[in-house]
C-alpha cells in the first residue's frame, strides 16, 4: 500500500504508474470479455430442461473400488491440461496475476 501510495504521489511516476494501471485494467477486461463471449450459456428454461434427474428410490450402485489408489509410476505431464493453475496465479482479494497466461504456456 505503501508502494502505491508513493508511485501515486510522485510527480515523476505517478502519471506513468497511472497509465500502466489502466492499461492493465483494459487488457484484463478485454481478456475476461473474451474469455465470456467464448462461453455458450443456456437459457433457464434450457438449463432446467436438461436438469439431471435422479430416481430416488433405488439405492446406487456399488463403486467398483473403494478408498485410496496410489499411482507410483505415473508421468505428471500427462496431467498438466487438467489442473487448474488459476489459485497458483492469483492474490487474495485482488485481480488475477496478469502474467498466467504465459506462466500456463511455461508449465504445460
């Protein structure tokens, strides 16, 4: 907080850090907006249309295996598109490290 309060003060950096500021602030709206016009959402009649429905009074079925699996050999590459790194690339109560695109291009 320190930080920016100096930056935002000092007549030297301030206009700078101002401008650094919205630009970012522009490309992560741009990069949400994309990322929002790329979902295909279903009305609510559609979604309610397409609600699971469960007949409740049959017992489910038995799961094949019960309690915990260990994979000794198994190449954690094969991995890397199903893990979600955005708690990896964000901070407590503020907007999303702008920088994770290219840290998803690096890990996987």
């Amino acid at each position: 907080v320190v930080g920016v309060a100096q930056q935002l003060l000092s007549k030297e950096k301030g206009p700078e850090y101002l401008r650094q500021i919205r630009q970012d602030q522009e490309k992560a709206r741009k990069e949400f907006e994309g990322r929002r016009s790329a979902q295909k959402l279903l009305s609510l009649a559609e979604a309610r249309k397409n609600a699971a429905r469960f007949d409740w009074s049959q017992d489910p079925e038995k799961p094949d295996f019960l309690g915990l699996r260990v994979y000794d050999d198994f190449p954690l590459t094969d991995l890397v598109d199903y893990i979600d790194w955005s708690p990896f690339c964000t901070t407590k109560g503020r907007l999303p490290n702008r920088r994770f695109s290219e840290f998803r291009r690096a890990v996987g």
